[in-house]
C-alpha cells in the first residue's frame, strides 16, 4: 500500500476533499436550514462538541456543559467527538484523564446512537507550562484510542504552530480567533494582518493538518472603554445604559485569503475544509451560495 501510495499525485482533486463543519453548542438539535446546509454542500463530517473538562470549586476535574441531543446522527454524516480542556486542568493531576475521557466519550455515544466513531478530537488552548502535561496526557488517550479502532486528532491554534506538534494522528488548524477582543481597530475574529506571520511554520509543520475556518459573529459589550464580554443571549450580560455594543463578523473575501495563505505554505492543509460552526444564529452570517466558495475555492 505504501509503494501504490508514493507513487500517487499529491493533488488533491476538488470533488474528493473533505467537507466539514464544527458544531458547538450545549444542544444538538438540527433545524431544516441546517439540515439542508449538510445536504446541499456534501457535509460528510461534523465536529460535535461533547462537553468541556473544567475545575469545580472542590479543585476536582469534572466534565461540563455537556450536549443535550434533540436531533439524530444525520445518515451518511460521520460524528468526531470533540471536547475542549481548560487549560487550567493541565496545572492539576491528569493522571487518569486520558481514561475518563474516552469512557465517557464512548458512553456518551453509546447513548445517543452515535454510530461509527472513528475519531475524537480534543481542543485545548495549551502553554509551554502546560506542554508537558498535555502531551503526555495526549500520548496516553491516543495509545487507548488506538486499542478501539480511534484516531485521535487535536486543535492547533496558530502561535502554537512554532512548537513541536502534539502526539495525535492530526491536527486541526483553527484559522480564527487572531486577535485581541479589546482592540477595536482589528477584527478578533480573523486578521489576517495578524495571522500571515504565523502561517511560515506550516512548510516544516510535522503533523497532518485540516483547516478550520470561520462563519460566527460576535456582538462585544464594551463598558466606557473596558471590554465586559461576549454577548451570547440577550440575558447573558446586564447592558446599562452608555454600554456600547460592537458587531464583529468576517466577510467571504478574508476567509478565502486566509484559504489561499495557508495553501501557498501548506496545500495538504486544505484537503479538509472545516466551517466553525454551523450552529443555527450563524447560518445566516454568509449568504448560503457563498458556503460553497469556501467548500470549492
């Protein structure tokens, strides 16, 4: 298989990549939009977030904000179990970690009929404090993985580029979240100003990559000049009056720049194409047609 391999063309036709999309919200619940999203644009793979691992106040590990299914497994669309980890949890004992995740991963799927898991990623937002930690927590869960017929694959966020990769079978580039909330005079959301210098690390990158790409806004509450947070629902946060309220969002033309930098430093990256996410207040962000420029560019 190896010879028949090395003697393939490494283009990738277009109509053979993957396409993908994260959802990541507390309810799996899938409407007729989305649905026809998943159809129409041959979304075969979705990333679903499972749930978060957090510290509780006992300084214990502890899985929260776990997905409440509503909806089924969409036929013919595979599910990668997704759980993203403080990175707080990795200055505690993560001795067993690797364990209680993949039990409860595959509990979870169990119960809601998740069928046909090949993969489980995991996202977490690491330092060079907690490398270590991560690593060899990452080491042990793939090992286990492995055991069950599962790859493993983790998020790579872009200042992480210029370290060595972590120790799973993949890893996701996260195209978004480049910049700094409080600095109103650049999109936090995808700068590519901000991004560009990062992408030079991909060429020597060894780990396999898929690339995610951004489809969600965020509306910013501001107090006078301090940042309060990101409005997620209308109760989330009081808004007082002289709040103000900044609508972020990135338009078709900087995702298919971004698209087009990361496969001038690494063309492999793309083969996957991954859209975050298409929870239902994000599916009206991009005109429907212009999905496809992102999938086919």
């Amino acid at each position: 298989m190896l010879l028949f391999l090395v003697g393939c063309k490494e283009t990738v036709q277009e109509s053979t990549k993957q396409r993908s999309a994260y959802f990541w919200s507390t309810t799996f619940e899938l409407d007729s939009t989305q649905l026809d999203f998943i159809r129409s644009h041959e979304v075969s793979r979705l990333y679903l977030r499972y749930f978060d691992v957090v510290v509780d106040d006992a300084d214990r590990l502890m899985p929260n904000a776990s997905v409440r299914f509503v909806s089924a497994q969409p036929e013919g669309v595979e599910i990668v179990p997704t759980v993203f980890i403080v990175n707080d949890c990795l200055m505690k004992d993560v001795s067993r970690l690797d364990s209680l995740l993949l039990r409860r991963i595959l509990q979870m799927s169990e119960t809601h009929d998740v069928m046909g898991v090949r993969e489980i990623q995991i996202d977490c937002d690491w330092t060079g404090r907690t490398r270590t930690a991560y690593f060899d927590m990452l080491s042990r869960l793939r090992t286990a993985a492995h055991e069950k017929g599962i790859t493993l694959s983790a998020t790579i966020r872009l200042h992480q580029l210029s370290q060595s990769p972590p120790p799973v079978d993949k890893g996701v580039l996260m195209m978004y979240n480049t910049g700094d909330v409080r600095d109103l005079s650049h999109n936090p959301i995808l700068d590519m100003e901000a991004a560009g210098p990062y992408l030079k690390h991909l060429r020597q990158y060894n780990l396999p990559l898929s690339t995610a790409y951004p489809i969600f806004s965020w509306d910013l509450l501001f107090r006078g000049s301090r940042f309060v947070g990101i409005l997620h629902s209308d109760d989330e946060w009081p808004i007082l009056p002289g709040d103000t309220i900044v609508h972020r969002d990135v338009d078709i033309e900087t995702v298919l720049t971004a698209k087009d930098a990361v496969s001038a430093h690494q063309p492999s990256a793309n083969n996957e194409i991954i859209l975050f996410d298409i929870s239902k207040n994000n599916m009206s962000n991009i005109n429907n047609k212009r999905y496809e420029e992102i999938y086919s560019h």
